[in-house]
C-alpha cells in the first residue's frame, strides 16, 4: 500500500506542479489561471496536449518551443520534479491519514510561494489568504475522526504565537514584510498541530536559512546591507525542515543540553 501512495503521489505531484508553473508566471501578474490556455510567451502559440506532459515534454522538446524554438526556461520541469518529489517525502511523512490532504496542499502552494517570491518579492493576498479556510477544512476531519483536539488547540494558538512574533519584527526599522506576516501565522498552524518542538524548529531554521543565504550574497558581493531578500522561501524551507525533521532535530538538541551518563 505504502508503494502504490507514493506511486499515485509521484503522479499528482508531476500534475499539480505543471499547474503550479501557470500559477507561478500568471497570479504576479493578475492574469487568470483558466483563460486563455497555456502558450508560449514569445510566440503566443497554444500549448498543444502532447506537449504538455510534464518534465517529459521539455526534454523531448530540448527545452525549446515547439513553434517558434524560442528556449523554454529550465525551471518549468524543475519546478513540476521538485513538486513531485516534495509530494513524495510529504507521503513518505505521514502516510495515508487524515493529515496527509492538508500537508500535500501545504507542500504545493510552498512551492508557487516560493517562486513567486524570488521572481517579484511578494507572497500574493490571492494565494495566502484562501489558504487559512483551506487548511482548517482539510483538518477537520482530522480532528472529528481522530479526536485530534489537543493538536487543533495547538495549532491555532501557535498561529497566533508566530503572528504575533512576526508583527513585532515587522514594526521594526526594516523589519518583515506584510507579505511574511500573513504567512507566518499558517506555517505556525501547520507546524503547531505537530507539536510545539516543530514550531521553535521551523522559526528559527527560517532565520538561520536566511542569515546564512544573506552572509553568501554579502560576501559574493552580490547583495549589500540594503539589499531586500525575498524571506518566504527561508519561512518555507524553515517549516519544511521542521515537519521532516523537528522531532530528531529537538531531540538531538536537548542531549546537547543534557547529556546522557
């Protein structure tokens, strides 16, 4: 059972993310997700059927165009492989449970965030909003089959511990965007609900990422003091690292500090 999950996972994350690549060049630019259908943006040609299989259409193509043979960006297939995989370990994760439909949905729209967010520097109302009543509906029936209360409570008063920490930097010199507030409070919904060892685990990776990703670019001289950094993505990998490996990480970190006779 476990193979065929990962199996039927594998493919819908392949779907899900050639979808994520519309989402991805379309929802920056207020351009509708379902008109018109996908075409090249040079040449403006439809995509055809048989060309729209993801990863494996790029490469039969030779990331070109079919028409036109204007270069396709190598991100496209990455972008749908790097759904799929993500997918995958999500699965890997928690298994067939209740739980699994709210994280897989967790994993896609990190995937569209993050891009977005590299591309132009802002996390979209559009995306981040719906998906508060998305992630309460997809866990409900985790809570009314489970009896998951203990967890839901968590989860909620986590969002608001996050939310609150991220207003704080937010009013500072410089501090967070608006974008990173209002999604801090749904990483910390997700990551409440697996318990508050994930939450410390994926607030500080976030940072950690981010400083050490800064420091990179500073020394490269790619970016200086003043530069603005896209944060979503570290608030993702952070929240990712911690639903993976929150439990090992604190477990590791508390025989630091106490450490066996």
């Amino acid at each position: 059972m476990q193979a065929v999950l990962l199996i039927v996972v594998a493919v819908l994350g392949l779907a899900v993310g050639s979808f994520l690549n519309v989402v991805i060049y379309r929802v920056p630019r207020d351009e509708s997700l379902a008109h018109p259908r996908s075409h090249c943006p040079a040449c403006g040609e439809p995509v055809r059927n048989r060309h729209n299989i993801p990863v494996l259409s790029w490469l039969l193509l030779r990331g070109r165009c079919a028409d036109c043979k204007t270069p396709i960006s190598a991100r496209y297939p990455l972008v749908e492989a790097g759904t799929a995989v993500l997918f995958v370990a999500v699965a890997a994760r928690f298994g067939l449970s209740w739980e699994l439909p709210a994280y897989l949905y967790l994993a896609a729209i990190s995937v569209a965030l993050a891009a977005i967010d590299l591309d132009v520097m802002r996390l979209p109302d559009k995306i981040v909003l719906p998906s508060y009543a998305v992630a309460l509906a997809l866990m409900a029936p985790a809570v009314i089959a489970e009896g998951t209360w203990s967890a839901a409570g968590r989860a909620l008063l986590a969002a608001a511990v996050l939310y609150v920490g991220y207003f704080i930097l937010a009013s500072l010199p410089r501090g967070m965007g608006g974008g990173d507030l209002k999604l801090s409070p749904l990483l910390g919904f997700y990551l409440g609900w697996l318990g508050w060892s994930s939450v410390a685990i994926g607030a500080f990776s976030a940072f950690l990422f981010g400083g050490v990703v800064g420091a990179a670019l500073m020394l490269t001289r790619r970016a200086s003091r003043k530069t603005r950094i896209p944060f979503g993505p570290y608030m993702l990998a952070g929240a990712f690292l911690a639903v993976f490996a929150g439990a090992p990480i604190a477990q590791w970190y508390a025989s630091l500090l106490v450490p066996t006779v």
